[in-house]
C-alpha cells in the first residue's frame, strides 16, 4: 500500500488526468432527478390534457431514464465499490449429513413398505383418480376430430357463391379473372374457400380423369395451401400461377395446380364444376380429397 | 435510525440471518452481467403494461359493427377482440403507448434472453454446479416464444390471424396425436371462435405464472449457489470479488431497471409496432403478404421456407411435410439446448464445479460451436425473408431459395472454423484484449519532446477514485461476525440489534482487516457529506487520495 508520492502526483498533472470530484456525481445524479421530476409533471399534463402517443414515449423516457441514470451514476460513483472479497460456501453438505438423511429416508421407506398391498391400492386408486379427472380436462376442450378434417361444405350441386352471398354466374368473369368462392350457405368460410379462375374461354382439362372438371375455362381449387394452410391468394396472369405469400409456393393453373416451387408438397384439391340451364356456375360434387395441410390419418 | 421493526420481524420470523447475508452479498461486476437483469426488468414492464392491456382488451371473436374513431373502418364488421385493440390503441388515454410497450418489450424480452443465454454458454456459465439453471433459463426461453406468440394472436388482425392459422397446421402435423391435439387446442377446426379466449387465459394467467414460478427458481438458485466471475485478480474458484448489494449493487441494478424501462418506453411511444389498423381484420381468406412475425419467430418461419416439400406417406399414413422444421427442428433445438452441459461432459470429462468463467477465446471449441450454431440459425433468421430479398435486389425467388438452402449448410461450418481459428489465435497473443498503456508525450521547457510510457501506477490510482479500495477485501461488519463468532461474542448479538453489532465488531475487525491501530466506533459516524466519506471508509488511505484528486494543486 504505497502511498501517494510527489511524482505520481505530478504525473497526474503531467498526463491532465480529468479532476473527478464528488461534487460533481452530486450535480449530475441532481440534475438527473430534476430532470425526472420535471418530465413526470410533464407527463402528468399531457395526460390530463388528453394524451398524445409521441409526448408520452418521450416524456417517460426522460421520467424514467432520469431516475435510472441518477440513481446508477449515485450507486456507481458515490458509495464505496469495493472490490469486496466474500469466500463461498461449500454447497456440498457433510458426509455426514447425507449419511443421516439417507437413514432418515429409509427408516420411512421400510415402515410404509411394511404394508405393501396398501401400497398398492394407493398407487392405483391415485393413478385412476389422475385419469378420470384428466379426461373431462382434455376431452372437454374440442371435439374428436372423426371426418372433419375430410369434409367442406362443397357438395353435389353446391352453387357457387362470393363472400356477399351472390352466386357467380358463367358470364361474370373476363379471362385472366379471379374470385373466391364458397357453397351457397356458406359464404367466408374458412374451410370452403375456394378460388376460382378463368384462363380461357374453352373447356379445360387439367388432368386425365377431370374432363368435364372445366367448362367454359373456368378452374376451381381449393384456396387452402397444402402447405401450411395460408390462402393461396395471388394469381399471375402471365405464367397461370397462383403463388402462396406465405412461404411462397407456385401452383401451375393448367396442369391440375401442381406445386411447381417452394415448400407446398401436393397438388391443390380441384372442384369439378357445372354450369346449369340458367348459367350458374355449380359444383358437380365436393373435393375428392382432404383440403389443406397433411395430417397423420391421411394416407 | 429506529431498528425495532427489524426486531418485531426477527423475533417472528427470524429473518435477520438471511438479510444480514443478502444485503452484505457479493456481486462481481461486469457488463455482461446485465444481461439477464434486462431480461427480468423487460419481464415486470411486460407484467405492468401487460395488466393494462386486460383492462380493455376484449377477448372475443364475436362480430360488431366498427364505429369507433379509426374512421377508415367505421361500418365495418370486425370481431370485438380487433375493435378493443382499436379502441384502446386510438381512445384510450395512454393506450397506445402501453400497447406498444407491451410489444416492444415482448421483443427486448426474448432478446435479452437470447444473449443471456450466449453469455452463459460463451463462458461455460452452465457448467457444474449450475446445470439446473441453465435448464431453467432454456425453459424460460421457450416459454418467452411461445409467450410472445400468444400475445401476438389477440387482436385478430389479418397477420395474426394467418399466424394462427400456421401454428394450427403445425400443431396438425405431429404424427399420431395432431389431429386430436390441434382439434383439442384450438377447441375444433380452424378457425373457430374459441381460439381468442383461450389463447387470452393461457397468455395472461397460465404462462406468465409459470414464467414467474421459473424466474424465482432462477434467481434464488443463482442466489444460493453465487454468481461466476470472470478470471482475474484475486479471483479465485473459492471466492466472490465484487460489489457488496448493500447498497451499490441495489442502487445499480435498481436504477438499471428504470433505465431497461426508458428505453422501452422511448419505443412504444416513438416507434410504431403492429399497427393492426393497416393490417385490418382477419378474414380467413384474406391475405396479405411480405407479412413477418417477431423476429424471434423468424427461424422457424425461414425453415419452413427453406425446408424441401418431402411428404412422407405409406402404411396409410402420413408426416406431413411441415413437421420436419416445425416440429422436429424446434425439438432437436431446444432438447440439444438443454442437454448441452451433459453432451459437453462427455467431450471433456470435466466433472468439476467450476466457479470461475472461460473467456470465450481459450475455450476454441465451444466457441467454434457456438457460433457455427449461431450462424445456422441467422441464416434461418434471414431466409424468412426471401421474397423481400428478391424483390429488393432483384433476384428470382428461385435463385434466392436455392442459395439459402446452400447457406444454411455452408455458412454454418465456416463460421465455426473462422471462430476456432480467432480464438486460437486471440488467446495464444498473451496481452490481446488488455488495455494499453498510454504513451506520454513531453516538451521540455528548451523544447523537446519526450516520449515515454506512462507510469503504470496511474492507471491503477486512476481507478482508485474515493470509491475504490486498492485490495479486495472482506466487508467490515462481515468480517467482524465472523472474527466475533470465532471467538464466541458474537452469541451476544440479538440482544441488541444491529445497533450493537457496529460496536462489537470494531475491535474484532481491526485485528485481521487493517493495519490502523483501532478502527474504532468512529469509523461509522463520518459525517455525511464530507468527502469522500464512502470510500474512505474502508480504503486506509481513501480521504488522502480523494483530496489528492480534488484539488492536486492545492497541496503545492
Ligand atoms: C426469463 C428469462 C431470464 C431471466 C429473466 C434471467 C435472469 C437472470 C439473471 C438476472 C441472472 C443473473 C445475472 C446474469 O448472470 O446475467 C441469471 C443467471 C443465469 N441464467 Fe438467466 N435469465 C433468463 C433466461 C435464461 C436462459 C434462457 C438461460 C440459459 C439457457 C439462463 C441461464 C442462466 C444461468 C446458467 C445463470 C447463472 C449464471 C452465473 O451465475 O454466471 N437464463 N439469469
Ligand atoms: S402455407 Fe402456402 S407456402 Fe406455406
């Protein structure tokens, strides 16, 4: 513990090292608080004069940021830092220690296994008490899934409708036009929505099998992305695509809307559609297969 | 001071023993200590804002018609859940700010949480004996997410409610149990309208309880067992150097907490976050896009961009192909997460509690790891973003995807080995990272200059304001109960409170803590006021020192 020499003092001089008076903490961590207390009443005449978003942010940063800085500049610069030694403890216990409570544990466990069958009846009655009452808890919150996640609202002769409830007519959409559609019933449900395109005026076929599926050019599929279930909303004219924002998968329009990019692994589910005597565009049956995202059951 | 109601309190419930300890606890001093302080003060501004937001929020997603003061939507049919959220942001006095808060402290939040968690694994914080905090922290990290994605969901705007929509097609995804699970949590299919009021009971009552119950844990285990500290001088496995939390570490972390809720404030009032009024309404077959999450979900949505469209199906069954960076990627994230202090004993076959901090740099291996893994999880981060990436520079989606799904495998492992070889090389420099000396620069008065390196003295006497001793010592009033214990006074001590013990320990102390000849009564008394009068105190030569420093030329 050398003392301070002349040398080192003017050494000091020499270098202008800055003078850190205590005086000086005191006027900052002061002016903080003032600082602080000034922004809380500013604070509190915002408000009562009815609050403004920006003037509230600002001000609590200032009424808390005063107090902080103060009371960290106070703890920082005026009370004694140390460094302060402190020897930890042992978290260990004594050998000892442990000796008596694995004794004091056994010495239960041999008196309670004296009468093993009760043993086993609480075990039991426990066990079937936890189920019964888990059961409610868990089977109460939703129903069985059963068919659900099989079925729309789609169904034969389902007229197509927009989300205000009208029904679409076969004259009603220009090539290169588009619409979400539900059943008539149904409008802006979320499990039927289904999007409707027109690329051309003739009869489409996208697949084998779907000969009929696109009269007049118009398309169906469903708008739930079999990816992880966005609706599948943004049609490019220009390439027949329709793409997901979600993670951007690319269905092909013509071809049965294959994923042709991104992370969607199957095909959109197409609606075969009709057009009846009066032109209404119609269903001619429900999906004939799950909508939307993979689940376990689903072959 | 009146001491009687320590006395009522101690008498009833013994309390003295462990105040005395809390408030004489040793805190070594860093700055990455602070970390997992800004965590816990962003956790009580959420709590605050948080109960706020309850007051007005409404949790339903029953329809009505709009006419409130956000004239763009008046007439619309919106849930009410959307309409509060409105109400509140635009009618309520300060509601927006809490809002915003609220948000903006959700994200500091995982954040602090996050680089918390470097910390702790950077410099094997999470070795013996503090394993059961490191997988109470991952918990708690894994709950802020899943927290936070609640919160997200409320206010039924069109974003939040496609996030929905995504978790219950996760959910939907495990094999076996999805479409129970999914049906059962979201109280049928989706959409459904039970899904605002429950997420809202488990958002505000469920996982904040949990959050709290964990956080208690946290920090009473971090409490008994003892902070680390960082290798240096003095420092010992066997000890703590620090700051005593009576009172500068109290005032410090206290007056931290305002500061974590300045910032925060300044945010939610200055910054504008999920203004759902742009969003508008969830409709299930709406959509918007360049839509993105919290950033804390950023990883997972990247990996769901990025991951292949392999479905696998046979048997009758299917995993969907979601599953694999929905559900397995974040399970084998957070299981090797919570398994790291076992997987690295079985590299190092170090079995010693370790009080003592790596510096990341001598530590080649961990840290290589650690920042490979870093790096594959920015790269997830970034991939979230691949359509902004390719319409802002131009690029197809298609080469963006692809080059993504490149980086992930290819920045990772090159990012671990630059970081094994940094750290290499950094700790085989012996003074990297140790400050310099200065050089000081002199002219004489014939005019010439002199250049020579400072005298190494000043940087220690620099530090040694008022406030600093020049060894680390055993605080007085500790180490006089102790010396008093030792030789069985200490046994007097209840009689009479806190008051006697500062007499009692003073001629115990002197002994053992310092050369003065009698510490004396005294030592507690110096006025307030007086220069110096902290430091002084337990530094022998503090008051000269600081009247050194006051005034150097005063002593000419
Ligand atoms: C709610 C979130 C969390 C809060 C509020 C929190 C708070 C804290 C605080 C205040 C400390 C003492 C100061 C420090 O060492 O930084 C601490 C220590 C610690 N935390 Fe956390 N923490 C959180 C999450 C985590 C996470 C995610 C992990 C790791 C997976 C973790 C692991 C640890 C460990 C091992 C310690 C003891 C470290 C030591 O003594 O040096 N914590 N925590
Ligand atoms: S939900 Fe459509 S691409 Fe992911």
């Amino acid at each position: 513990m050398s003392s301070s020499t002349p040398e080192l003092e003017q050494e000091k001089v020499k270098v202008g090292l800055v003078k850190t008076s205590e005086s000086r903490f005191e006027k900052v961590v002061a002016v903080s608080f003032a600082l602080s207390l000034l922004a809380s009443i500013g604070l509190g005449i915002v408000y009562w004069q009815g609050g403004q978003t920006q003037a509230e942010g600002a001000l609590l940063f200032f009424a808390l940021g005063g107090l902080g800085f103060g009371i960290v500049a106070w703890g920082k610069y005026l009370v004694p830092q140390g460094p302060y030694v402190q020897e930890r403890e042992e978290l260990k216990s004594p050998e000892s220690e442990r000796a008596v409570l694995i004794e004091s544990l056994e010495r239960g466990v041999t008196q309670i296994e004296r009468r093993s069958f009760l043993v086993k009846l609480l075990g039991v009655s426990i066990a079937a008490f936890g189920v019964i009452t888990l059961f409610p808890f868990i089977r109460s919150l939703g129903p069985q899934p059963k068919k659900m996640l099989y079925v729309t609202n789609w169904k034969k002769g389902s007229a197509l409708v927009r989300s205000d409830g009208s029904k679409v007519r076969a004259s009603d959409l220009e090539v290169g036009g588009v619409l979400t559609v539900f059943p008539e019933g149904h409008a802006g449900g979320a499990i039927s929505q289904t999007i409707l395109i027109r690329p051309s005026f003739e009869d489409i076929v996208t697949k084998p099998g779907r000969e009929t599926w696109g009269p007049q050019g118009y398309l169906a599929y469903s708008k739930v992305c079999t990816h992880a279930g966005c609706p599948v909303g943004l049609y490019q004219e220009l390439t027949q695509q329709l793409l997901c924002p979600c993670h951007q998968s690319l269905f092909d329009v013509m071809t049965g809307a294959n994923p042709v990019f991104g992370p969607a692994p199957r095909p959109l589910p197409q609606l075969p559609l009709e057009i009846d005597s009066q032109g209404f565009l119609l269903a001619q049956a429900g999906y004939d297969e799950p909508i939307g995202p993979g689940f376990w059951e689903r072959a | 001071m009146n001491y009687k109601p320590i006395d009522w309190v101690d008498e009833r419930l013994g309390t003295a023993k462990f105040t005395r300890k809390s408030l004489n606890k040793i805190f070594p001093d860093h700055w990455s200590f602070m970390l997992g302080e800004i965590a816990m003060y962003s956790f009580f501004i959420l709590l605050g804002t948080g109960v706020f937001l309850t007051f007005f929020f409404v949790p339903s997603s029953a329809d009505i018609v709009y006419h409130g003061s956000y004239a763009p939507l008046d007439g619309h049919v919106v849930s009410q859940a959307y309409a509060s959220t409105l109400d509140l942001s635009f009618n309520v006095r300060a509601g927006l700010v809490m809002r915003q808060m609220h948000h903006w402290a959700a994200n500091v939040f995982v954040a602090a949480i996050v680089v918390h968690l470097l910390r702790v694994f950077f410099t094997g914080a999470f070795r013996k004996p503090r394993e059961i905090n490191w997988l109470v922290g991952s918990l708690l990290l894994m709950m802020a997410i899943l927290e936070g994605f609640l919160g997200y969901s409320l206010p039924d705007d069109l974003i939040s409610g496609t996030g929905i929509r995504i978790a219950y097609s996760i959910t939907l995804s495990v094999p076996i149990v999805g479409s129970y699970l999914a049906s059962f949590l979201f109280g049928g299919q989706f959409p459904g309208d039970k899904i605002i009021p429950r997420f809202y009971t488990i958002h505000i009552l469920l996982v904040p309880a949990l959050m709290a119950g964990l956080l208690g844990a946290h920090l009473a285990i971090m409490w008994h067992q003892k902070h680390t500290q960082y290798k240096g001088k003095g420092k010992t496995e066997k000890n703590v150097v620090g700051v005593a939390m009576w009172p500068a570490y109290a005032m410090q972390a206290g007056g931290f907490f305002f500061l974590t809720a300045a910032v925060i404030a300044a945010l939610g009032g200055l910054a504008q976050i999920n203004p759902i009024w742009m969003y508008g309404q969830y409709i299930p077959y709406k959509v918007s896009y360049a839509v993105q999450p919290d950033w804390y979900m950023g990883w997972l949505d990247g990996a769901l961009r990025l991951f292949p469209s392999w479905e696998i199906t046979g048997f009758g069954h299917m995993i969907p192909t979601i599953f694999f960076p929905a559900v397995l990627l974040p399970g084998i994230t957070f299981g090797l997460l919570m398994g790291w202090p076992w997987i690295e004993r079985i590299f190092t076959k170090d079995t010693q509690a370790h009080n003592l901090l790596d510096n990341p740099r001598d530590n080649a291996w961990r840290t290589s790891i650690g920042v490979g893994v870093m790096a594959f999880y920015m790269v997830l981060f970034f991939a979230s973003s691949t359509d902004v990436l390719a319409n802002a520079f131009n690029l197809s989606l298609n080469f963006v995807l692809w080059a993504f799904r490149a980086l992930v495998f290819v920045v990772p492992p090159i990012a671990a080995y630059v970081a094994y070889k940094l750290a290499k090389e950094a700790s085989s420099a012996s003074r990297a990272g140790r400050p310099r000396k200065a050089m000081v620069v002199s002219r004489s008065n014939e005019g010439e200059y002199t250049t020579e390196e400072s005298d190494p003295r000043i940087e220690v006497e620099l530090k040694r304001s008022a406030m600093h001793s020049e060894v680390p010592q055993p605080l007085p009033e500790e180490a006089s109960f102790h010396a008093a214990e030792a030789t069985g006074e200490g046994t007097s001590e209840s009689e009479g409170g806190l008051a006697m013990s500062a007499s009692s320990l003073s001629s115990a102390a002197t002994g053992e803590m310092s050369e003065r000849p009698s510490g004396g009564p005294e030592v507690y008394q110096v006025p307030p006021g007086t220069p110096g009068s902290g430091g002084g105190l337990f530094s022998p030569r503090g008051p000269k020192l600081s009247r050194s420093f006051e005034d150097p030329e005063e002593e000419k």
